[in-house]
C-alpha cells in the first residue's frame, strides 16, 4: 500500500459514539473512512465499495465481527483488525484463525489503533520484487509467483489474506533457510511478545491449509526445532 494515497477505512461498531470518534480520528489522519453499524451494514457497503482495510469490533448484536470475518473470508482478502475485549485470549485466537491479520484489546489509545493500521496497510503485498531469485517457487502442486505475491494451485488463484501475502514474501526471499518466529513477528510490524509469537503460529497454520496436502505433515512450510519455521521449495 502506498503510505501517501489515501486508504479507504471501514470501521464496523455497533457503539455510535465510538464510530463517531474513530472516524473524526482517523480522518484527521489522511483516511477515507465509512462507518457501519452492525454486519448486515457492513455487507451492503462492502457490495458497492472497495475497502484497503477493516476494523470489526467482534462483540455485536446479530453477526458478531468473528463469524464476519469468517464469512469475508471466503469472498475477499481486505486486510481484517478485530477490536477484542480486554484479556478475551479466546477471542484474539479465534479471530486470527478465521482470517484476520490483527487485533486490539478495548479500551485502547487511537494513537495504538493508527498504528497498526498503518502496520497493516504495510503489510499489504508491493508489486516491485524485492528479490532477484527464482521467480516462481514450486510447492507440490501449488505454485507461488514471487513477483506478483500469487499462489495457484492448477488453474485456480488461491486467496491469500495480507499477513499470509507478507509471510510468503519473507519466506520466499531466502527459501531452504529457517527464519525465526521473533523475526516473523518483526517483519510482520507487531509488537515484541509471546502473544504474537503465538499468533505468527496460528497464521501460519492457516497458510499451511492452503499450501499443504496434508497440514499436519507439514512438506513444504517446515517447522525447523530451534529455529523457526522454513519454506522448502521443490
């Protein structure tokens, strides 16, 4: 994502004041930002816009922000932050494991909120190569083009959400070689910490379902003892 075009924020809350003041906020901030109360809303914007991010505050009446990522999930890869309840553990896991790419812990700072939006938003797959090896790596049947951050398996594209894009351009840089999960974390723009050390771990399941034949005799993104994890290439 280009840090100096304007990125289109939704934010999806169903507390109108809090709308209200994320949005005063991040507009300020060099967003274009839309407001939806509940998910049903959110769905109608989403069918005529094109959204750079989403900000889904998971305890709503109706659909909670959990079962909307889920559902998203299968139709569009829009980078995902959940606002999760303070100390719900629960809540932050099952949200990464539907396919969100970050959260944050209620009550927050604004200043915390923008930036891992711009975390995110960093995150977001460049179209410049960074790396002048192969430029298409083998996975089995799956096959991933470094140069446009694609995944295909046969003739069909394989949906990578915007932490999973990130992760295979940092594996695919330095292929056969371990990178270690503190490593991942700052790649990734996260905080220093076991929890998100945990959470590189729930992201990479997820993109080992995509890749693998079999996700839990991981053939091709490897866990290396000791070390990390690594992308073996054929």
């Amino acid at each position: 994502m280009n840090a100096d075009a304007e990125a289109h924020l939704l934010i999806v809350d169903d507390d109108e004041r809090i709308r209200g003041l994320l949005q005063k906020f991040l507009v300020r901030h060099g967003f274009l930002v839309s407001a939806a109360r509940d998910a049903a809303h959110a769905r109608r914007l989403l069918g005529g816009l094109a959204f750079d991010l989403l900000v889904l505050d998971v305890m709503m009446p109706g659909e909670d922000g959990i079962s909307l990522t889920k559902s998203l999930r299968e139709e569009i890869s829009t980078p995902i932050l959940l606002l999760t309840a303070r100390g719900e553990t629960s809540d932050r896991i099952q949200g990464l494991e539907a396919g969100a790419d970050d959260y944050l812990a209620k009550p927050f700072e604004p200043k915390e909120l923008l930036l891992r939006i711009n975390a995110i938003l960093r995150r977001v797959p460049q179209l410049k190569p960074e790396n002048v090896g192969p430029k298409v790596l083998h996975l089995g049947p799956v096959r991933y083009d470094i140069d446009r951050g694609e995944m295909w398996r046969g003739e069909d594209l394989v949906r990578l959400t915007a932490t999973e894009s990130q992760l295979m351009r940092i594996f695919s840089a330095t292929p056969g070689e371990a990178v270690t999960r503190t490593k991942l974390v700052e790649d990734l723009g996260r905080d220093k910490g076991q929890a998100q050390e945990r959470a590189v771990d729930v992201q990479i399941t997820r993109l080992r379902r995509k890749i693998e034949t079999d996700p839990k005799q991981p053939r091709y993104l490897q866990t290396v003892r000791g070390a990390g994890y690594m992308l073996a290439p054929d």
